[in-house]
C-alpha cells in the first residue's frame, strides 16, 4: 500500500540513480564543478523530488506534470552523461552501468505517467 511518495518503487529507484550519478561526478575534473558537475547533479535531483512534490499535490493531473518534468530531468541527465563521455571523462563501463539504470527508471517514470492517465 502507497501511503507517500516513499513508497514509490519509482521514487526509490530515482533515490538510487542520484547515488550512481554524484559518484559518477566524483571523476570529472575539478574544472567541470560549475560546468557539467553542476548540472548533472541538479539534473538527477530533480527527478526524486518532483516524483515526491507532484505526488504531495491535490490532482491527478498535477501529479502527471511533475512526473513529466521527472521524465525531462531523466532525458538532460542522460544528455550529460554523453556529454561527459565525448569528452572521454567517464569510461565505457561506468556509462554502461548508468544507461542500465536509467533505462529501468526511465520505464518506469512512463509507466507511472501512463497509470495516472488511465485515471483521469
């Protein structure tokens, strides 16, 4: 049973993914702190915590909002990570274990999104 948005399994994967994503940072260069560092981590962030907002909100509707701008921090992190990964900071193995987890939220930020639809 959800009683809150800790409950969520997607809420908890997000929790997950910003772990991976703040030790990822831990390997960039100390120029990239206010670059990609910084946007990365406000990228990853955001998707725990509009999952949490827009499940605290009144409507159905609203919750649907913040779970699609939880679906567009996802879609700029992985953005970021290519980025990061052009730029030969990251190697194969660390972005491959980011795109696993990704993938799973990702799937699952849309399967929330479709579920509250089904309710309106």
């Amino acid at each position: 049973m959800v009683t809150s948005y800790e409950d969520l399994e997607v809420w908890r994967r997000g929790i997950m993914l910003v772990k991976l994503v703040y030790n990822l940072t831990d390997q960039l260069p100390s120029k990239e702190r206010f670059r990609l560092i910084d946007q990365m981590c406000r990228a990853v962030t955001s998707i725990p915590a509009n999952i949490a907002e827009g499940s605290s909100r009144k409507s159905t509707k609203e919750f649907m909002r913040y779970v699609s701008i939880a679906i567009g921090s996802l879609a700029e992190l992985k953005t970021h990570v290519i980025i990061a990964r052009e730029l030969n900071y990251f190697d194969d193995v660390a972005v491959h274990s980011f795109r696993i987890e990704a993938a799973v939220l990702g799937k699952q930020l849309n399967a929330l999104y479709t579920a509250l639809g089904r309710k309106l």
